[in-house]
C-alpha cells in the first residue's frame, strides 16, 4: 500500500496510531518519539492517522456572498462576457476585485462557460413570433421622477430617450418636467444622436402633448414640442392613454435606474448624477443584449452604419449618452 505522506512529516500512520493509544504526558511521549509536544497534542484529539488536506477552509476573496449572487445572477440574465462582467461588477459591487478572482468565482457557481448558459434547442416548442423589423430612428422617449438630494432645494427630472433598433440610450437631467424641458431635450438629442430622427413615441403627459388637456381629447399639433417636431421633420406619435406597456421599451430601462437608485447610497446631487452617467456609459459600450445578436447598443450602430449610412448624419462615436 502506498502511503502519501506531508514531505514535512516526522511520524507515520503506525507512529501517530502508538501516539494514540499510549499513555503518558504530552512532555513524555514528545521525547519518546522525538516530536514536539504540540505534534503529540494533535494527534491525541484526532481520531485517525491520515493527514488531512491542507486546502484553504475559506476561500480568500474580496467578493461577498451576497456580491457573488449578484454577479452571478447578472452573468446569467445578460449572458455578458467576463471583462464586460468585470467592469460593471467594480463599477457597481466591488471596486477591488480581481479578473482572476472573479473568474473564480462564476466557474464555483457553474457558470464559468457562456456556451452553457445557452439553452438547449427543442424542434417542438413553438418558435416566438419575431418583432416588426426596424431601422435606427425610432426613439422611445420619457420622464423619471429622481429622488431629491440633502443638497437640493427640488427634486430633479431625468428624461430617457431609447433607439428601438440599437437600444442606443440618451438622457439628461432637467430640473423641470414642462415642455421648455420637453423641447430642450429634444433639440439636445437631435444633436447628439448620430442617426436621423424619424419617429418619437412619448406617453399623453403635458410636456409633450395637449391631447389630454382640450375639448376634442386629441393632439391640436400646437404645442411646443409637437412643433419643434415639425421643425426637424421628425412624427411625434403617442401611446394609448393608460397603457404604459406600449412604450415598455423605455420602461423597462427606467426600471433599470431604478435598480441602481436602490443599490447605492449619494451623497449629493453631483453624486446621484455621476452615477447615472457612469450607468448610461456602460449599459450604452458594455452591456452586451441578447436582442442585439450579445452585442453592446454603441456595436449594433455601428454595424447598422457599416451596412447602411443613410440612415446616420454623422459618425458613431464612443459618446456617453448623458447631457447635464
């Protein structure tokens, strides 16, 4: 039988066996046996001869389990790369952690591969039906209540634009919800987005429409917005009346800075604003969308310009998508 020993070992399973079963002081046997009296010690509390391993009891890593969970659960809805993964986890969970110890931690929890996290393929469950297909241009368009700050006399506003085709994402902060803001940020956003603006979809709040507000409940095509929409030849649609869910596209990232309202603490109004400028940035360059093939909304438009450039007016660049 071959017995695997610790190289720094001074006893054998027959020498710790005798250790066990003889009787003496703990100072007695360390001399008989030419051991310490800390060897003899051990060996008495134990009731084998083994070694046993010399693993880590706990594993040395700056992720929390409830951090882990989130990593891992975000791993597992975005299906996002482990850089992409990386930058968001220090981003929003642990500025300390490591590539390596966060590659660590997915493979522990099974989700090391991304090929696994694919589902397998089954011939007899009925296919979705696929969404209309559409061209960069048509641009979801809301408004977001913000918390207000200790050091801020008013609550501020954060209007959300979202492109249907690329999930491309504008905001900016306004400290009013009326239509000058509604306009201001609508001239913003045709400045910043490179592509042609063809289509708006906004709800029946006051900053955008009358249509709720006259006689006739329909749109007169006077107010300020519509008519700065005019201006740049762009259609201004509106959804039903109480149904969010037709502008659900916007809604669901609203819900998204939600979730980073939530999960961090701020200390100021900079600070709430900085946050969701960082936030904007990576979900724009590196959050990878199913919807978009596991591309990243800033990948998709440029790969819309490559194929067709008519639709843009000027290059894509890496631009943040927040305007202060």
């Amino acid at each position: 039988m071959i017995i695997r020993l610790h190289k720094q070992a001074r006893t054998t399973p027959a020498v710790r066996a005798e250790i066990q079963a003889a009787t003496g002081s703990n100072v007695e046997l360390a001399r008989r046996y030419n051991v310490s009296v800390l060897t003899i010690a051990k060996w008495r509390k134990r009731d084998h001869v083994e070694d046993r391993s010399h693993t880590a009891h706990r594993l040395q890593t700056t992720l929390l389990p409830a951090q882990e969970l989130i990593a891992v659960a975000l791993r597992k809805m975005l299906k996002l790369g482990l850089d992409d993964l990386l930058v968001v986890v220090r981003e929003f969970l642990n500025p300390h952690v490591s590539r390596s110890g966060l590659d660590r931690c997915l493979r522990r929890h099974g989700v090391g591969s991304l090929r696994d996290l694919e589902p397998v393929a089954s011939h007899d469950k009925p296919q979705p039906k696929a969404f209309k297909h559409y061209e960069p241009g048509y641009v979801h368009i809301d408004v977001k209540y913000l918390p207000q700050m200790p050091d801020e006399t008013q609550r501020r506003y954060l209007f959300v634009a979202i492109d249907r085709a690329t999930r491309w994402v504008f905001v900016q902060l306004r400290p009013h919800k009326t239509a000058a803001a509604a306009q201001a940020f609508l001239a913003a956003l045709s400045k910043a987005a490179p592509f042609k603006l063809r289509t708006l979809l906004t709800d029946n709040g006051s900053e955008f429409t009358d249509r709720l507000f006259n006689k006739q409940k329909q749109a007169s095509g006077d107010h300020e917005f519509d008519r700065l929409c005019a201006a740049l030849g762009i259609e201004h649609r509106l959804t039903k009346p109480r149904h969010p869910q037709t502008n659900g596209m916007v809604e669901r990232f609203n819900g998204r800075i939600s979730e980073v309202l939530a999960t961090n603490r701020f200390r100021s109004g900079e600070d709430l604003s900085h946050t969701i400028e960082r936030y904007v940035w990576l979900y724009n360059q590196h959050l990878p969308q199913r919807a978009l093939g596991h591309q990243t909304p800033l990948q998709a438009m440029k790969q819309w310009q490559k194929d067709q450039p008519e639709l843009f007016v000027k290059r894509v660049s890496n631009r943040p998508g927040l305007d202060t």
